[in-house]
C-alpha cells in the first residue's frame, strides 16, 4: 500500500471525478442456444466498434459462467441502456445487463 494519504489529496482527485455509466453483463442459460456463436461475434464487433467510437472507455470480458463482461461507458445511463437493449446477445436473451451510473477519474489505465 502507498504512504499515508491525506484528506486533501482525497479532496483533489474526488474534485477530479467525471460521471460514467458502469455495464454489467450476465450470462443466462441461453449462452448456449442454436447459433449462439454467430450471435456472440456480432456482440462483440458491436462492443469493439462501441469502444473504437469512444462509447466504450473500458471493455473487460470476463472468463467466467456468470459474468459475460464488465465496461464503462462515456454516455449517461439511459443512452447506455438504451444501447444495451439493442446488443445482439441481449437481445437474444443470452445476456442481461445492469446499468449503474458511476463516477471515474478521467486518465486513469489499466497497466500495460
């Protein structure tokens, strides 16, 4: 853990804070539906070309059986689950997904 911090740099980088939209998908049984393949690739060229529009700030698919993928979305949370809704494998109910607004602090990365 770093060195102590303050209540002023907690103060300084709260001020910093953006409001963001935090999506959670879940897998459901349909995951594996006839076709769930084709449907699962159009998800995701869909979350690529969301991310490569700067809808998407993070993209993180998860390797699990519950959890199909975390992303922070650059848009407020009634846009993202509008957009959301029309997402291939929520539409076909091999996902569902939650919306939370969220706040993050604008430059901050995942390591390389």
């Amino acid at each position: 853990m770093s060195p102590t911090v303050t209540d002023d740099q907690i103060k300084a980088l709260a001020a910093t804070a953006k409001p963001y939209t935090l999506v959670l998908l879940h897998w459901t049984p349909e995951r594996t539906m006839d076709g769930a393949d084709a449907i699962e690739l159009e998800h995701q060229r869909r979350m690529v070309s969301l991310r490569a529009d700067g809808v998407i700030a993070v993209l993180c698919p998860v390797a699990s059986d519950s959890v199909a993928g975390v992303a922070i979305l650059t848009v407020p949370a009634d846009e993202a689950t509008e957009l959301m809704a029309a997402d291939p494998c929520v539409r076909a109910g091999m996902m569902r997904c939650e919306v939370h607004p969220c706040h993050g602090f604008p430059g901050d990365t995942l390591p390389a």
